[in-house]
C-alpha cells in the first residue's frame, strides 16, 4: 500500500511540474514571478530524486517521506496558484507597484509578488516551501538569498486602489513573525492574535497614513476585535498629528473613538524603532505633498509630483498619492462629479473610475520618476 501511494505521488508532483511549465508561459509585470517558477520546480525535482529510488529499495521512513511530499504538493499548488494570478491580466499594475515601493522601503531582501484572489488577505513566503524540503535537499540548497513573499488581497478589490494600501498589513504581519518583533510580548499577552492583529494594524498606518484606515472602513470588515483596531489606529493617528491636519478635518473618525489599546506597553518600542527606518511615513510629509496632489486630482491631473519650496519638481511619495485620493473621496467629490459634469449613477461611476485611473497613472509615473533619479546618482 505505501508503495502505491509513493508511485501515485511521484506521479502527481510530475504532473505539478507540468502545469508550473505552463503557468511560466504567462505575462508577468516582473521576472519575479518565473524566477520562483524556476525554484519551485528545482524543489519538485530534488523532492522525486529523493523519492524514486525508495520506489525499488523502500526503507523504514517511507511513510514519513510520503507525507512530507504531500505537504509540498499541497503547498505549492498554493503557491502556483498566487504566480497564476499576478500575471498582468489579473493584477493591476499600480499595485505591483505600490507593494515593490513598500517592500523596497521596508528592506530586508523582499521581493514581493502581489494578487487578488479569494475574499481576504494573506501572505505566504517561498522560504516556507524550503522549511518542508530542507531535509530533503543538499547543505548549499538550503537558503534562499532574497525571500519571495507573496501578497494576497481580496479579489472585489482588484480596481480599487485606494485600498490596496491594505498590503501594508500583510507586510507588517510578514516583518512581525519573520523577525520575532513581538515574539516576548506575544508569550505574556491574554490575547496574542489580538495583539497581533493591532500590531499589525499600527505598524501599516506608519507605512501609509491614515489612507490606512478608511482602506480598512471602506472594506466594512468584521470580527470581534473590530472597534478595538478602529480605536488603536485612530489613537496613533492622533499621536502622529494628523488630527490637526486642515486636510483631513471632517473626514477622521471622533476623537471619543481614540482608545490606546490593550498591550500598548509592547508596541512603544517596536514602533519607535520602526519610526527610524525608511518605511516610516510621517504627517510631516503627508502635511508636505498631499494638499497639493489634492489640488491635482481636482485639475484632473495624476497626483505623481510635488513642488518644493525652492519650486524644484520631485515625485510624490506613494503613501502621498494615495491619501489625497482619500481625500477626495472622502471630501471632495461632489466638487470632482461636478467638474465631470456627472450627475446620473452610471456618470458618477465613470467619474470614480476616473479618480482611479488618476491614482493608479500616478503611482507608476512617480515609481518611474523615483527610479530615474536614482539612476542618475
């Protein structure tokens, strides 16, 4: 019976390997994509040789073997699925964009792969296939140099831009587990996934604003901790200053909602630390740049580019360009369907596909701006 089930396996990852061939025949925003394609199947292949010769001399740790080869298949299907939908039919691509910006500023060695699948967010990680073949594989094959992370959001927000500052969660998520920011504080908390979940929540609002939370309404999310994280954002905003901030009068959440939250005690000094990286988005710079990508989005021009006070041009921030899009979804927009003259639902929805298409031209007009001047240094 073991045998068959090894011979059924060895069958079955074959047949993987065969459809990974096909999926890397997909167009793709990045070379990402294939180059993982090209490590998947170079697991699968270590993965049969370890099992083929089992097939004629079977030992006494078959079973476990069998299993462990099940767990990678099951895996990687996953895995195969996420690369299936990043390639550029399903992916938009202004939010390959925006998460190579924050994976970029965040560091570490990420290179980030992102799709819309399903009806909620995840993250997965290639270095998780290796956990389960490492065993199985030569000493010099046992380490990737640059983990590639996969990025998941739900499907209904494929054309929704604004909100795919959600990922910023996911790669806080990514950073709190990979690097054991909170591994002590989780061990002592009465809820971990809580404080998890709010560590999470607070750690995206410094990487984009408070674009953060109304991404985070707009979605109408439900779950037992859901006024708790509403309350933690909205207590960080008011410590970052945002509450005094002439943009985003009447359009953040009361005050009487700012709550800090319980467990803040372990975020003080993982926030700070994450403050004095590059990833931190701070209201100075939304205070700088948003105002004036507002009056852009009013001109009906992409909001990608700011002038500073010696009238030298530079591109935007990301985090920029997406919060003045909430806010002029939150407070402009009557003002924006009149300058489209949109009055009927179906001219009011061109005229919001319209603000979308601004953000999504100038997220990839700045990211491309960015890399230009980079080059020139």
């Amino acid at each position: 019976m073991k045998m068959g089930n090894l011979e059924v396996l060895i069958e079955r990852l074959l047949d993987l390997e065969g459809a990974l061939k096909r999926v890397e025949l997909g167009v793709f925003p990045r070379r990402t994509q294939r180059k993982a394609v090209e490590y998947i199947i170079f697991l699968l292949r270590n993965l049969r040789s370890s099992l083929e010769p089992l097939s004629s001399s079977p030992s006494a740790s078959i079973s476990s073997l069998i299993e462990k080869g099940y767990e990678l298949l099951q895996a990687i299907c996953n895995i195969a699925e996420k690369i299936e939908r990043s390639n550029v039919h399903y992916t938009p691509l202004g939010a390959v964009y925006l998460a190579e910006y924050l994976a970029g500023k965040v560091g570490e060695g990420i290179i980030p792969i992102i799709c819309f699948q399903s009806s909620s967010s995840s993250c997965a990680r290639l270095s998780d296939l290796l956990k389960i073949t490492a065993p199985l594989l030569p000493l010099e094959c046992r380490k990737l140099k640059e983990d590639v992370v996969f990025f998941t959001l739900p499907y209904f927000l494929k054309n929704d831009p604004l909100s795919h500052c959600l990922i910023a969660r996911e790669l806080a998520l990514h950073l709190i587990e990979t690097k054991g920011l909170l591994k002590e504080a989780l061990t002592k908390a009465s809820s971990p996934h809580q404080l998890l979940t709010i560590a999470a929540d607070r750690l995206a609002t410094l990487m984009v604003g408070p674009a953060y939370l109304f991404s985070l309404l707009n979605i109408n999310f439900s779950s037992s901790g859901r006024e708790e994280r509403i309350q933690s954002i909205v207590h960080l905003l008011v410590d970052e200053g945002y509450y005094e901030k002439k943009a985003l009068r009447h359009i953040l959440p009361s005050l009487a909602e700012a709550r800090p939250p319980a467990g803040v005690e372990y975020l003080c000094e993982m926030e700070e630390r994450f403050k004095k990286t590059a990833a931190y988005y701070s209201s100075e710079t939304f205070e700088s740049e948003v105002p004036q990508l507002v009056s852009r989005l009013l001109d009906l021009l992409p909001p990608n580019e700011v002038t500073s006070p010696d009238m030298a041009t530079r591109p935007a921030e990301v985090p920029s360009i997406i919060n003045a899009g909430w806010v002029v979804k939150q407070h402009h927009m009557s003002a924006f369907y009149k300058i489209l003259k949109a009055q009927k639902p179906e001219e009011k929805y061109h005229a919001r596909r319209k603000l979308d298409a601004l953000i999504e031209k100038a997220i990839e007009l700045s990211v491309i701006h960015k890399s230009l001047l980079e080059a020139e240094i």
